[in-house]
C-alpha cells in the first residue's frame, strides 16, 4: 500500500488528510487492490455493488447495454477516479452498469459504509471522508446534467459540438485530446458511427474544425 500513498494523495476522496493518518485510514477501510486485464470486468451489470473502486493504473469505461444488446459509454475513467459509490449508497442489489477494463488496470476497493461510518476507533479522518464523498457526488452529478444536455441536443452535429465545447472547457484550449476513438465516440453519444463520422468530415470541410485520430481543434 505504501507505494501508492503519492497517488492516494490525488484522490478527491483523500483531500485534506494527513500522510500520517493514510496506512491506518486504508486499514480502516478494508483497501485491498486487484489487477485486470485489458478487457476484464470489474464490475458487471446486476452485481451487488457495496465498495468504492478507485482507479490506480490504466482505464475503463462504464457502459450501460440495452435489451437489444447496444452498448453506450457513460463514462471513461482513469488514474484517480471513482466509480460506484452512487450505487454503494443507496445499496442497489442489482448494478445497472458495467465497468470493462479497457487497458490492463490496478483497482483499489473499499467499503463504502466504512467510509461515511465512523469506526470503534472514532478516527479523525472520517468526517473528511464523509465531506469529500458528497464533494465527489455533486460534481458527478453535475457531470450528468452536462451528459443530458448533449444528449437532448436533436441533431449529430449538435451533439458533436456541444461534446467537443465541452471537452475544450475542461482542457481549457481549443486544441485537445478526446478519450474515445471513433466507434466508442458514437457509442457515447448515442449516434451511428458512419453518420458521425460523415458529419466530421462535413463540418472539417466546413472550417468549423480539424481533426486526426483524437485530437481535436476548434477554429
């Protein structure tokens, strides 16, 4: 555990705690870290879902399959992200979501009701813990309505613009790289991908953008 701390320390879960208190804050968590291959589960739809992943290495996406077998992206995550906490919270018996390795990828587990209980010990980290976690709820939240809002959007194109205005807020440029390739793309937003990708080649043309492979610019 202890070649991770610098990492932890990233983690929005663990803002504000003392290195001192990180090995037996992770004791009182039940940490333990699991390794997966590229293309492994790490959480499958209609699992119980009672710990936190913390991603340490490489990614995965969160993916939703409807009952025709479709897949859309609901998320990528990445070195210090969090996944199923919402689920954990409100102790859901079946997950709605899967969570796929897409490259090899080390997980930190923990128990979520260790995190937002205070121990036998009463240790002085769980009221941090407890703040952060709603910290990291509400912007997820966020997140989602920014999701909603692209998806609203009528047209490919719309949704293709709000997507890549909103990636270059983050990035805070208008050049910047994207996560997804071209099918996982289409997947997130929920478009074909032939369709989307004429819609780039139309809007390049246009000068409204360039492009190759991930990285994007907006002109």
């Amino acid at each position: 555990m202890q070649k991770y701390i610098p990492l932890l320390k990233k983690v929005t879960l663990f803002e504000n705690i003392e290195d001192s208190d990180m090995l037996v804050m992770l004791k009182c968590l039940g940490a333990r870290i699991h390794s997966y291959k590229k293309g492994e589960i790490p959480l499958m739809a209609g699992d119980t879902v009672s710990s936190v992943g913390i991603v340490l290495s490489g990614q995965a996406h969160v993916v939703r399959e409807d009952v025709d077998g479709n897949q859309m992206i609901i998320t990528e995550l990445k070195g210090c992200d969090l996944f199923g906490e919402t689920f954990a919270c409100i102790e859901t018996k079946h997950c709605p979501v899967t969570v796929e390795a897409i490259t090899d990828c080390n997980i930190m587990w923990i128990d979520y009701h260790r995190v937002i209980t205070s121990c036998s010990s009463a240790c002085s980290f769980h009221t941090r813990l407890i703040g952060n976690m709603l910290r990291i709820i509400a912007f997820k939240n966020l997140r989602l309505n920014r999701r909603l809002e692209i998806l609203a959007k009528r047209s490919i194109r719309e949704r293709l613009l709000a997507y890549l205005e909103l990636q270059a807020e983050n990035n805070g440029s208008r050049s910047f790289l994207i996560p997804f390739d071209r099918n996982k793309l289409a997947d997130y937003l929920c478009t074909d991908r032939s369709a989307m990708s004429r819609e780039l080649g139309k809007m390049r043309d246009e000068g409204i953008l360039k492009f190759e492979k991930n990285k994007f610019t907006l002109l």
